[in-house]
C-alpha cells in the first residue's frame, strides 16, 4: 500500500477506527518516550516490566465491569506501586524481590479475575498483545486528558528527577524528599504503561517505554535534548509501524516494537559519538565509556 493510499483509508468515514489507532498510538509513544527517560537514566526497566504485570488486574476488573480501562489500569497500578515502595522501606530485603512478590502476584489476580469473563480467551489475548483497532471514543479522550496531565507533572517535577536519578545522596543532602520522588516517578510510570497497554498489550509495553529513550540516549549527552528526542522517535516508529501493519496485515504491536528496534540498532550502529561504526574509527582504537548526561 502507498502512503497516499494510507492516507485516504484515515480519511475514509467507513474506516473511523484507524484515525482512533493513529492517535492512541502516537500519544502512548509520546507519553512513553517522556517518562522513558527517567526509566532509562535510572535503570528502571525491570521496574517498567513490573508495573506493566501490576496495571493487570484493574484492567480486568474494568474490562468485567464495563468501565474504562485507562481508570482501571491507572488504580491498581498506583496502589500496588505505593504498596512496593511502603514495603521496600524494610532493608531486611530488597527492593527487587518486593518487586517481583507484588506485580507477580498482581498479574496472577488479573489472571483470575478475567477468566470469570465470557470469552476469556480472545479477552485475554486483546490485554496481552493489543488491539488499538477498536479503541472507543471515551477511552481515547481519558488518554488525552490523562497524558496531558502527566506531562504537566512531568514538567513540574523535572529537576526534582534529574537530581533523584543522577545523585540519591546528593538529593537527600539538599533536602529533597527522595522517597516521594520514587512514589511519584512511580505513579508516572504506571501511567504512561496504562495509557499504552491498548497499544501494543501487557507483554510489549515496555518496549515503548525504553526503546525510544534508549535510542535518544545513544544519540545525545544532553538530557533535554534527550527528552525531546524519544517523544519523536516513539510518535514517529507507532506512524511508520501501523502504516505496515495496515499496509501488510501485521500486528500491530508487534510491528510497532519492530520499528522502534530497528531504529535502536541503527543508532547503536551509526551514532555520530556512541555508536559502533563512530568507535571503531575514533583515533586510537580505545573504548570510552558512557559520557554523563547533562541536566541541561
């Protein structure tokens, strides 16, 4: 299919559901890509992958009740994260194994929870793998608004985050209240995960969380360059990944982490100062490790 082609099927009235998986995707990538950062800054993938289990059993409930899933996914989310980071606070164990005990747990009720459903299995599959084919209209409009005031609190938060994510210690030392920057980057988190699992579903969501980023990373020092960066990256992979799939009959979830890897590798490869081919022929031969990343 061309691209003037794809063009007219979002135009087309008989087609209103692909205009719908146009901007749900676009805005979870943008989301994503934001968040993203500070996820990837701070080593918090595994956390991602856990919130992503953790959004389960709201989604469940929401999807058995008939309310909406973005609510849904947002509540459990963020009581399962306060409750990890309440109990992370015993230092007699870690905070990845309350990780692992609560999100687990989290996606096992969910599990239980939507098998009382009539068609549990297509049900099951729609939350694990996506299907933005059939968003509705209140659904995207919860996104926008919820999108929108996460980016707000975002903007609000920034320096706070920089601060927590580049130097605990130094945080504390200025008087930051570091365990409430965690619950709140958290919540963030947990968010943008929710808004995005219509997307690409509950396995893959973490790919839009840290691919985009982590691509941004190898191509800028400069954390604000960086936070512009994986917004459009993200934004631009979930254009060009539901233009193949649409164009290919692929899925779209899948199609869209596909992009967004292959983006990833070409960065990893071809950055002008990071990437491989720039290493290999940089004077002298001798590896350099990660430059920091600005504040700037």
């Amino acid at each position: 299919m061309s691209i003037p082609e794809f063009i007219a099927d979002l135009t087309n009235p008989d087609l209103a559901f692909l205009p719908k998986a146009l901007l749900i995707a676009v805005m979870s990538s943008v989301v994503c890509g934001v968040v993203g950062c500070y996820v990837v800054l701070r080593g918090m993938a595994f956390i991602g992958d856990a919130v992503a289990h953790a959004v389960f059993p709201g989604l469940a409930v929401a999807f058995v009740l008939q309310g909406s899933l973005v609510v849904g996914g947002a509540v459990a989310g963020v009581v399962t994260a306060v409750l990890v980071a309440v109990f992370a606070q015993n230092r007699r164990i870690k905070e990845d194994s309350v990780i692992g005990v609560f999100y687990v747990a989290s996606f096992a009720l969910g599990v239980v929870i939507i098998s009382q459903a009539p068609g549990y299995a297509g049900s099951l599959q729609q939350f694990l793998f996506g299907s933005i084919t059939g968003v509705p209209d209140e659904d995207l409009y919860t996104a926008a608004v919820i999108g929108l005031l996460l980016l707000a609190a975002v903007l609000l938060l920034h320096q706070q985050f920089v601060t927590v994510s580049l130097d605990r210690e130094l945080a504390r030392a200025v008087g930051l209240r570091v365990f409430w920057l965690d619950i709140a980057l958290y919540v963030l988190v947990t968010i943008a995960i929710v808004i995005s699992v219509r997307t690409i579903g509950n396995i893959l969501v973490l790919a839009l969380l840290v691919t985009p980023a982590a691509t941004a990373r190898l191509l800028t020092d400069r954390l604000g360059v960086m936070m512009l960066l994986a917004p459009a990256i993200g934004g631009s992979g979930a254009v060009v990944g539901l233009y193949l799939s649409w164009s290919y009959d692929l899925p779209v979830g899948g199609t869209i982490v596909l992009v967004l890897a292959g983006v990833f590798l070409t960065a990893w490869t071809f950055a002008p100062r990071h990437g491989l081919v720039a290493k290999r022929w940089r004077r002298g031969g001798l590896e350099e490790s990660p430059a920091p990343v600005s504040a700037a």
